[in-house]
C-alpha cells in the first residue's frame, strides 16, 4: 500500500465508522432499542475493517519507486573524505587564533 493508499484507507475508515454511529444512534434512538444500536455500530465496525485493513488494488494507484541501494564501502569511503575534511577545516581556524 503506497502512501496516498494509506491516506484514503484512513479516510474510509473514519468515515465509516462516523456514519455507521450516526445511524445506529439515530436507529436505537427511534426504536429504543439499545441492542439493535449496538449491532448496527458492530457491522459498521466489520464493514469499516473489511473497507481499510486488506491491501486492496485501488490502495495502490501511486506506487512509490526505491532509491539504488549504496555500496558500504563507497559510503565509507566518503564519510571518511567528509570527516577528514572537517579535521582539516578544523585545524586551519585554530591556527588563526
């Protein structure tokens, strides 16, 4: 799941569970049936989990691409030219003093 897939599968499921507890309140309300609210909200739960956990086609629409992995010993060699670097720079500004 690439990261705008991320983005609109929280939505959804925010969404759902938002509207799945807006109708069940609003059903338990007029029937005054706490149980048939409690059910309503617990498929809306089910509904919002089976929406946003598996990794659906349309979550993958902006695929991300990877960089080319570094060899060590080219990263190694160029942190060593970067410290040997500021060493240098180091020593020339205590000498001024």
């Amino acid at each position: 799941m690439d990261w705008e897939g991320q983005r609109l599968a929280e939505l959804l499921m925010q969404w759902l569970l938002f509207g799945s507890a807006l109708v069940a309140f609003l059903t338990g309300w007029f029937t005054a049936s706490y149980s048939t609210m409690l059910y309503i909200y617990l498929g809306g739960v089910v509904l919002a989990f089976l929406v946003s956990v598996p990794d659906w086609p349309f979550f993958n629409r902006h695929p991300f691409t990877w960089l080319e992995p570094m060899h060590a010993e080219k990263q190694s060699q160029r942190l060593l030219a970067r410290q040997q670097a500021a060493g240098k720079k180091g020593t020339k500004s205590q000498a001024k003093r």
